[in-house]
C-alpha cells in the first residue's frame, strides 16, 4: 500500500500512515518498530454521548463518493471502520441508520467495534 496513491485516490490525507517495511511510532515516546503492513487511517474526533451516525457521515463526507474507486480499493485492499466504544453502565448501547450501513456497504468497508464496559469505579 501506497499512501499517497490512496490519498489522491480518495481525496484526502490521512490522520496516520505507515509504509510497509518502513519505522514508524504510534507517538513521539514510543519505541520505533518496522511496519508489517501498510496503513492509511482517517480519525474524527470522539463525541460525547456517542452518535456513529455523525461520525460516519463527518468521516465519509472528507472522501470521494466515486464508488468505482472505492470498488477498486476494496479490491486491492482491506478496508474496514474501527469503532471503539466506552460504556458508561452496563447496559448501554449505540445503533446505525439503514443509511449509514448502505454507504459504508457500497463502498465495501467493514465495520469493527470494541467495545469497553464501564470501570468499577463509575458503576
């Protein structure tokens, strides 16, 4: 994976890349290793409380809407949204719109989510 290649392709720049075989460090006190793959990540900012809708929508919305790229990428690599969730009680949860799954769907991204219960201390 090239991550030029893929941002102009898209029509953004990551927030986080790595070249495969290349040093890289997940901060600046990290210790530098060697990617074992490529990697070409766009972030947005978290929100409080939760709403994967928007933050689907404000991520999409920085990328083309050329499904024949999309469907070139998915091809040649894989393409999945991580979601990390942080529950605030135990019983809690977070939904998606028949809309955003049919967007990310015919762009052939995955969604991935952990999810974390809430610490003992705020139960």
């Amino acid at each position: 994976m090239i991550p030029n290649e893929i941002s102009s392709l898209v029509g953004c720049e990551p927030s986080r890349e790595m070249i495969k075989g290349e040093s890289f460090s997940w901060n600046k006190k990290g210790k530098p290793r060697l990617a074992k793959a490529g990697m070409w990540r766009l972030e947005v900012n978290d929100m409080e409380p939760g709403d994967l809708d928007a933050q689907v929508s404000e991520l999409l919305d920085q990328l083309t809407d050329n499904l024949e790229i999309w469907r070139d990428l998915s091809e040649r690599y894989k393409i999945d949204l991580f979601c990390g969730l942080f529950m605030k009680s135990d019983m809690e949860g977070i939904g998606l719109s028949a809309q955003t799954m049919f967007a990310l769907g015919k762009r052939g991204i995955e969604i991935d989510f952990d999810m974390y219960g809430p610490d003992d201390e705020n139960v």
